[in-house]
C-alpha cells in the first residue's frame, strides 16, 4: 500500500509481499510515522465515507421521476390580495413585473409584521376520517397503502386566510396527536412533498414525553393537493409571485394552529420543520411571540440559494436560469427568506434546536453553518447537532434515529426548563 501525506509532506510505503517483510516494514516506523499513518488511513475513510453518502443522496433523489420542469411566471396576480400593497400591476412588461415584485418584497421585509399578520379562523373544526397516504410517487407504494387502510384519525380543519384558486387548498388540515397529560404542544412541519404519514411516528414519540402535537399539512400538500397534480408542485416553483403565496399562507396557517391549541389550553407551544416546513417554522417563530421552543430539522439562509443549488430542485432552476439569475431571484425570494428575519425572530426568548447534515446536496451545509453564524451573533439561546448524513439520508436508517433522538430529546427538555423558568418567575 502506497500513502501520501500531503499535510506532512511525506511518502509512506508499507510492503505488503510477505506478512514477515510487512511486519518488519511496520516495525521500522517512527512514531510519527504512525501518527500519519492513522491521519491518512482516517481521511481516506472520511473520503470514502462521503463519496458513499453523495452516492446514496444522488439515487434517493432519483426515486421521483414525475418532477415537471414549468416555465418560469412572474405571477403578479397571487399578490392582489396581500397586505403592504402599493397598487396592483395589472398589465406589465417583464421589466415592470420585476421591479414590481422587488419592491413589494423590500416593503414586505420591512412591515414583516403587516406582511404576515391574519385574522384568527371561525370555524375551527375536528374531524374524524380514514387515514389516506396521499404518495407524491408515480407509483404508490402498495405496502403504506395497506398499512393505513380502515384505520381512522383526527384531523384539525379550518378555513385558511390565505385564499387561493384552489379549494382544496383554502381547507387546511392538521392531524391531531393529543398527549394523555400536560399543556405543552408543537406544531409540526414535514418536508416538502411529503406524504400524509410522514413525520407521524415522531408525533406519537412526543405524545410520550408529554407533548401534544399539530402535524399540520402545508400548502398544496397532501388532502390539500389540487387534483392535477401529482406533487406539491405549486409550493414552491417557477412562478416567483405564488411560491410567495404559498409560503405566507403556510405561516399564517401555523399561527392559526397555535390559536386553535391556546383555545383548548395549552400554555406552552412550540414549533419543529423539517427542510421546506424549517423556512416555514423560522418565519412563524419570528413573528408570534408565543412559540417558546422551536426545533428547525435542515436550516438554510434564502429561498433562492436552495431552489439554485438544491440537488431536488434542479428541475425548478432549468425552468428559472433561462430568464433570471440567481442574485435577481434572491430579490424576489426575500420576502420568504430565513436570512431577512433574524432581528424579528431575537425579539422575544426561545430555545432553539438546529439539526443539518454535513452531506446534505439540498440545503448545503454552507448555507446551514451560515445560519449557526446568525444564531451567534445574535446571542441567541440555540443548540446545533450535525448529523453524518445527508438531505434525504436523514429520514433513513440509521440516521433518522438520531435524528428523532435529537428531536424528540430537546424538545423534552425544554419545555421541561421553560415550566420551571416559568414556575420560578410565579414566586414572590
């Protein structure tokens, strides 16, 4: 065997004709020279490693094969109902369609408040029906479809105040997981294009320590889907003005979840999601002072930079780069940006967990570490776990285990310090 220690600026051969000259060979080694050997036979391992792990993201991103490339749409008419509106661009150049977004998404960062502000539903509803699977696949998978045949579950419905064309979607839905005991509660975001089961046995974990959960559906997904698609695909795509649409209607949802859970007495809430439903959690927790935990599973800084450079994205960005680039695209995304709300999220406290995987193709651990930074900075009380793993890797064996782990064991806890915080500020 041949090693080169580029560090160390020197060659190692180990002879490997014979056992008795190997060992001999072996042998004569310094001691420094066995330090290099085990730095390099380590990095060689970590190359391997994650050229492995690259490999497996690539083919678990490969499994959907009905992504549609959709030409990219300015989509001005998804903002005629949004609040800090100046006017309304009925006809316009492509040009004026621009400056027309960027502008609004200047004023919407700065009146953020305005922006994601709503009126509390009236017609908050529980309902009790089959549990469906609602797969994003070509091809459903037999098994989760029998797996969930003739059971039933609750289901949180109400009238989202963000209305779209599609009345599917205006219904929002949330599976209900009641704990037997305690007033703590979280609502919870799976990733984009997930299915109806997803997320769901975290859910039960945290009924265990004694946490309710709201498994909220987000925009366009599941029971929420349009019937012409197959996938999510109107949460996040080409059109700039609805993938806005669709993320501020996923906000005022989660904040409308939180109503629903304080008119049935829980006194601390919280907030967990998982890559898309992470942006959508970051935003909620920076704009309602009442989430006091909140746990975000993937962490990136703008919109933009995701759909870019994101591995399950590449089919948004061909139907993108022909028209925009990606520094013009993060002004029309900033409005949906983690990055543009960190001086709201430090207003009120919070405890904060932060999960990205060091291999991660989709939220790039570049843009997670940013994050961290952001944390820092702004002396926010926050934990940060870095799994070996990636995007995709992170909902399998074994490293959804200590995913669930690090979730479910934070999340415990404070709520947990966050009662006693609580109990000791009560005393005289």
């Amino acid at each position: 065997m041949h090693f080169y220690g580029a560090r160390l600026g020197k060659s190692i051969t180990i002879a490997c004709a014979t056992k008795a000259k190997q060992s001999r060979t072996v042998a004569s080694l310094h001691r420094a020279d066995y330090s290099t050997l085990r730095l390099l036979c380590s990095e060689c391992m970590r190359s391997l490693y994650a050229r492995w792990m690259y490999d497996w993201e690539t083919r678990l991103t490969s499994v959907d094969n009905n992504r549609v490339v959709r030409p990219m749409e300015w989509g001005i008419e998804w903002t005629r109902e949004w609040p800090c509106r100046n006017g309304f661009l009925p006809l316009q150049t492509d040009e004026q369609a621009e400056h027309y977004l960027r502008e609004y998404n200047s004023r919407a960062v700065a009146a953020s408040d305005e922006f994601f502000s709503y009126a509390t539903p009236s017609d908050f509803r529980l309902e009790t029906r089959e549990v469906q699977v609602f797969s994003t696949r070509d091809v459903p998978d037999p098994v989760l479809e029998n797996k969930v045949r003739g059971t039933h579950a609750e289901f949180l419905r109400f009238t989202s105040p963000v209305r779209s064309p599609y009345a599917e979607n205006n219904l929002a839905n949330a599976r209900w997981f009641p704990a037997a005991k305690g007033k703590s509660a979280v609502v919870l975001l799976p990733q984009w294009n997930s299915d109806a089961l997803s997320h769901n046995t975290l859910c039960r974990i945290l009924n265990r320590l004694g946490i309710s959960v709201l498994r909220l559906s987000m925009p366009y997904h599941d029971i929420r889907r349009p019937a012409e698609l197959r996938r999510a695909d109107y949460a996040v795509s080409a059109n700039i003005g609805r993938t806005l649409d669709a993320t501020r209607q996923g906000v005022l949802d989660i904040r409308c979840c939180l109503d629903w859970l304080e008119q049935e007495g829980h006194e601390k809430l919280g907030i967990v999601g998982t890559s898309l439903g992470s942006c959508y959690a970051f935003i909620a927790a920076a704009h309602d002072r009442r989430i006091q935990v909140a746990a975000f599973n993937h962490a990136s800084t703008y919109f933009a930079d995701v759909v870019w450079h994101g591995q399950s994205t590449r089919h948004i960005r061909e139907g993108l780069e022909p028209h925009i680039d990606l520094e013009r695209l993060r002004s029309l995304w900033t409005a949906i940006s983690p990055m543009s709300y960190f001086e709201q999220f430090a207003r009120w406290p919070k405890r904060s967990l932060v999960i990205y995987a060091k291999y991660d193709m989709t939220f790039l651990p570049e843009f997670s570490r940013q994050v961290v930074e952001q944390f820092q900075r702004h002396k926010l009380d926050h934990k940060v776990a870095v799994l070996p793993c990636g995007h995709y890797s992170i909902g399998e064996t074994p490293y959804k285990y200590l995913d669930g782990w690090h979730l479910a064991s934070f999340l415990g806890k404070a709520f947990k310090q966050s009662a006693l915080s609580n109990q000791h500020s009560a005393k005289p």
